[in-house]
C-alpha cells in the first residue's frame, strides 16, 4: 500500500500524522500544501479535502481526513507499536490528552480561527497572537495539572514509549512557542517534549525538516 | 458498575454522552451541574473535572473527561451495538464525521469562546450569535457535503443504525438551531437528525427531558 499525506510543513495536523506514521515505521510520500499562498482552497486540493484543509492521507483506495480520525485508523491498520495502552481506563486517559489539544487548544488557535478574529474585530497582530495565547494557555494549565497527576515517570507522557498523548503535545508545544508561550512555565509537558524531540520518529517529523519548509525554518 | 454522568441539560457533549450510554442500554445517574450559575467553577466540581467542564463521567474507579475520548471508552466497554462500523476505512470515516464537529464546531462555538469574544471585542449578543452562527454554517456545509457523497441510503448517516456520527450530529444541531442556523439548508442532514431525534435512546436524551431543563425548556 502506497500512502501520500497532503499537508503543510507547520500544519500541527500534519506534524501528528508524520509523527504516528514514523513510530508506526510505515513509509509515505508527502505533497505539500501551500497555506501561505492559499493552496488549500484550490479546486484540484477541493477534490483531495472537500473542507479545504489539510492533513490528508491517500491510498490507493481513497482519502481519509480529519487528524484524530486518521490517527485511530493508523493504530487500528499497524496495531504495533501501539500509540494506546491496552488497559480500556488508561486509553480514555491517552485519548482525553488528545482531546484537550485536538479539541480544546488547537481548533481555538488554528489559522481560520485566527483569520476570523483579524478581519471581523480589526485585531492587528498582537492582538490575533493574544487570542492565540489565551487558549494555548488555558488548555496547556489542564494538561500540566494532568501530567503532574498521574506522573507516571517519564520520559513520555504516559510513561516509558510514546502515546497518542505525545503526539499531540509536541506539535501543539511548537504552536505555543510561536506564538509566544512561555512553554516553560509547564514543567511536566516541557520535559515530556524534549524527551519526544529527541525520539527518531519525531525528529524526521519536525516542521523544519519536511520538504517544504523554507531553509530558515520560518 | 454505578456510573455518575456530570452534565448540563443542554451541553452538548453532556447531550452526547447520554445519547451513547442510552443506545448501550447502561444506566448512569445524573448530576446536573448548573453552567448558568457557574458551579462548573466551584472547587466541588473541580475536584471531579480538573478544567472545571462538563461533562465528566465517574464510577467505582475513578472520573473520565473529554467526551470524544469517554464515547471511545463506551463503546470498548459495552461493544454491542456498536457506533462503528467494523470495516477499518469505514470507522475512520465515521470518526471523521464526529471529528468535523468535535473540533471544528463545536469547540469554537462553545459557551467560554463566546464568553471572550464578548468581554474581549465588545460584541453584542447578537455579535455574538453571528460569530456562532459562521462556524457552524462552515462546519455543516462540510457535513452536508460528506454525507451527500456517502449517501448509505439512511435513515441514519452511516445507514441502517446510529453510530458516533449521529451521536455528533444531532447535539450539533440543536445549538444550530438555538443559534438561529437554518438547518433546513442542509437537507441529508436534516433528514439524518430528524430520524435519529425518534429514536428512544435519542428522546431519551434530548435536553428537555433532563432533570435540570427548565420547565419551558428554554
């Protein structure tokens, strides 16, 4: 099975699917998709993500979109290594990280979102990157106040290998230093972040190394 | 196994929650927590839900938050009737569905994002039903267009019985409808909701049958 992943080298959607794939060891060719330039509303990317967004992975039996979707069908297609513990309570655990970012931080921050706020209530940049930090902040605070509960002794999230929990935090780490998050201030999240970076899996996943990316890395 | 449901009459993913436990035939007791009143906030109700949300779902063993992650832990606990289908790409499609809604919409029309862009940009009320209203309006649009090219011949979205789509849908467009969207103008989902809006564990869940609704229910 050949797979293609349309996505953009900053899309934190994106950075979780090449995460999943690469702790999965399944090979994918990239397209990239211009957001800056608008790529993402063309007619011919309509016909791959009717919403207009990215991620999507292709096969050679169609499409699949929408992030926290494709990650299950990844874990239920190459079970191993599993990105959910197998304890039923400790999966609803793993899945509620995901979807603090996936639902409470990331939809809140994302471009569209921001896009809105600018060009309805006349926010300069400041004021979009103050939007931004609001809810990173505020869903970042409930995922540290989860880390420090259950604590489970690194160096991942959910203890000794990577989750579905890390996939999320990672991208979602990079978004909050953009704009201008004080990602230290998380000490539980910063330190399970830096023990991912340096996993093989997300380090050929990071925005800056993907083909896309501009060589500065802005 | 005893299970307490933390809710709100008409959140929605409180509204998910007893739709999902409803078809799974599981009894569950109810604690409204009053979100008008702000007890969300109270440090009872954060000690059961650490981000001071609803809903949270507590047993002999512990508490469970974010719905997506709790609708996953359901349907691994009691797997019959099942709200996905077997086939991998059609589960994937299915969670897409809940997806689109679960982080598209949902969260970015919800009760503290109005909150802000209210105390924030000075908006009205109806500034703000209009900010609801868009991200709504793009949402359902996408849906409408998924669920016309899928079109499995009803009467649910996924065919012949309720799955997790439905589950999204229908709380969906409920806060459509209060927020003044013409749900008429998407018609495969409309179709969609009207038939599961007549199924017992749906009735059974609607907000104006919970202990905490108003009278009027309004």
């Amino acid at each position: 099975m050949s797979l293609t992943l349309y996505g953009y080298w900053r899309s934190s959607a994106s950075y979780r699917l090449r995460i999943a794939l690469n702790l999965k060891s399944v090979a994918y060719d990239q397209k990239p998709v211009d957001l800056k330039e608008g790529e993402q509303r063309r007619p011919e990317h309509r016909d791959i993500h009717p919403q207009g967004f990215v991620p999507a992975l292709a096969d050679d039996q169609g499409v699949l979109i929408q992030s926290p979707a494709i990650l299950e069908w990844i874990e239920e297609t190459w079970p191993e290594p599993a990105l959910l513990p197998s304890d039923l309570r400790e999966r609803a655990r793993v899945r509620a990280y995901a979807a603090v970012v996936g639902c409470d931080i990331h939809p809140i921050q994302n471009l569209s979102v921001l896009q809105h706020v600018k060009s309805e209530y006349g926010q300069d940049a400041e004021g979009v990157q103050a939007w931004a930090r609001h809810w990173i902040t505020r869903g970042l605070t409930a995922l540290e106040a989860m880390a420090q509960a259950d604590d489970r002794g690194g160096p991942y999230l959910w203890g000794a290998s990577p989750t579905l929990a890390d996939i999320y935090l990672v991208p979602q780490l990079y978004n909050a230093r953009r704009f201008g998050v004080d990602v230290e201030a998380f000490p539980a999240l910063s330190k399970a972040d830096e023990a991912a970076r340096a996993h093989p899996a997300f380090v050929t996943a990071a925005p800056e190394s993907q083909p896309d990316a501009p060589e500065d890395g802005h």
